[in-house]
C-alpha cells in the first residue's frame, strides 16, 4: 500500500480500511493532488484481500467543500484540453471509488458540498452528524455537478435531483434524509458508535456476497429485463455453489458461524 499521501490518510484498523480526507485548513476541498491520491489509493484498495469494509470522513470540521476554490482560481487559465485532462481525473477517482468491491461507509463528520456530495452519494451507506450540511451548489458558481452526476441522480433520483441541481440550496439533515442522500443522522457524539454498528453488521456477511451485491446494484438497473434474468440466475447459480455459499449454507444448518465471520 502507498504511503506518503499528503491530502488524505490510510489506516488499517483490522480489516476495515479507513479513508480521511486531510486537508482541514480548507474543509477538506479537492485539489488535484487530493484527486490523484483519492484515485490511486481507491484503486490499490479495490485490489486487497485483507479488506472487508472501507469507512470514508474527513478530518475536522468538514467532511469535504468540494472543489477547492483556491485552486480553481488555476483553472480560470487552463485551455479546453487542460480542463478536459482535470476533469477525467476527477470522473476515474469517483470510477475507483465505485468500483470498489468493498462496502464502503460514508462517516459524514460536517458539511459535504458540491464533489463533497458527489463523495456521499458514491458511498453505499451514508451516516451522518445531525449537524452536517449539504449542497449541490456548483450552479452558484456557473458551473453543474457533471461528474459526480451519475452518482448523486442515482442515490437521490430525478425527483431530488432536480430540485438541488438547479437550486443549489444547502439544506439540513431532515431533508438530506428525505432526499435519500443520507441513510441515518445522529449526534456528532454517536458518530462513531453508529459507524461501528455498521461495520459489525458487514463483517457477519459474506465478502464475496457483499460484492456481488455491489454488482447486483450497478448492473442490473440498466439491464433489459430478459437479460437480468439470465445474468441474476448465472449469478446466484455459482454463488450457491461457491465456496461462501456453501460453508454460509452448511453453518446455518450446523448452528454455527460461518468461517468469515468477525465480532
Ligand atoms: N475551497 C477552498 N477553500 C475553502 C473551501 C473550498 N471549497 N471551503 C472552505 N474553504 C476555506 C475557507 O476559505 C476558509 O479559509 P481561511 O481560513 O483561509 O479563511 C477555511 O476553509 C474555513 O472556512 P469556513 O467557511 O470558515 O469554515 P466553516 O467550518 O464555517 O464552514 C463550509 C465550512 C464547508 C460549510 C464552508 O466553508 C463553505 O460553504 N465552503 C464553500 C463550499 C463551496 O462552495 N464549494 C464549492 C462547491 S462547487
């Protein structure tokens, strides 16, 4: 695993690897350094099989405010090819990300803006401070969520998507829940408790079935309905025969755990 990353921070902490966007001082923004580092660490992950779940947060106040405006002052400059190059880095680090085969937790620790959305929406379970504050508000800038897009209309569907893509407006956690942005706001003081909670119920399920659901979830929407039927039959055929399937079946009828089982 690279070390040495200079806007976030890997830890191992038994097999759950913890992301932490580490750049405090401006709310966690995106740069492009914090982009390549996101990207690469995201892809080695996607690799390991010591991981069973990722949890995503940032450090301080802040989970992430988007693109770093500082830097986006560069930008004013860059040439249709320069911008072009900077935002496909910015597309294949939400790809890693959606990618992984990994559950991944979003610890929303503060506010989340703009690409700091688009870094929730990419997560598949979303836990939240009831503090935290969200907004899609690149329309103030003259600018859209382009590439975090297929993500955020995907978690909050037309209907939300709509709304907060054309207005921009930050809201709370009642309506980040409402909006399916969020799956469970608590005290900043219960952040971690409720994380746990999550993490425990991932390590008691299958890795392999938890990846494939990851599949499941990103193939089947898009699939004619004849073809999801042959897909989701062949899947759950050589799942059912696999080596997890097999020793979850033969625990259950054992009375006993199965061998990936973790406390
Ligand atoms: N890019 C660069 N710097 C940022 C930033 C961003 N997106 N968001 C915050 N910062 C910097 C501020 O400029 C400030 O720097 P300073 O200490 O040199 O003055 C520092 O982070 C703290 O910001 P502050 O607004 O005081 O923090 P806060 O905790 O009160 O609020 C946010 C946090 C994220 C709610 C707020 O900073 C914010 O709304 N930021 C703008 C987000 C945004 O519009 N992003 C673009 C999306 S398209």
């Amino acid at each position: 695993m690279s070390s040495g990353y200079k806007t976030i921070k890997f830890e191992l902490r038994g097999k759950v690897a913890w992301v932490i966007l580490n750049r405090p001082e401006v709310r966690n923004a995106f740069n492009s350094e914090m982009i390549s580092e996101l990207s690469s660490l995201f892809a080695e992950i996607n690799e390991r099989d010591d991981i069973r779940v990722v949890v995503l947060t940032g450090e301080g106040k802040a989970f992430c405010a988007g693109a770093d405006l500082k830097w986006m002052g560069d930008v004013l400059n860059y040439s249709y090819e320069e911008n072009l190059e900077d935002s496909k880095n910015l597309a294949e680090m939400f790809y890693h990300i959606n990618n992984c085969p990994f559950p991944i937790i979003a610890r929303v620790n503060g506010a989340a803006i703009g690409g700091g959305c688009g870094l929730v929406a990419v997560c598949d379970m979303v836990i939240a401070s009831d503090k935290a504050q969200f907004s899609l508000s690149e329309v103030k800038l003259g600018l859209v969520p382009a590439c975090i897009s297929p993500y955020v209309i995907r978690r909050m569907g037309d209907k939300n998507a709509r709304e907060y893509f054309l207005t921009g407006e930050r809201i709370g956690i009642e309506k980040a829940l409402a909006a399916g942005l969020v799956n469970e706001a608590v005290a900043e003081d219960k952040l971690d408790a409720a994380v746990d909670r999550r993490v425990k119920q991932l390590l008691s399920s299958g890795p392999k079935a938890l990846a494939w659901c990851k599949q499941l979830l990103k193939n089947v929407p898009s699939m004619p309905e004849k073809e999801a039927g042959e897909y989701t039959a062949e899947v759950i055929a050589k799942l059912r025969m696999g080596d997890e399937g097999q020793e979850g079946m033969k625990a259950f009828f054992e009375k006993r755990k199965p061998n990936w089982y973790e406390e």
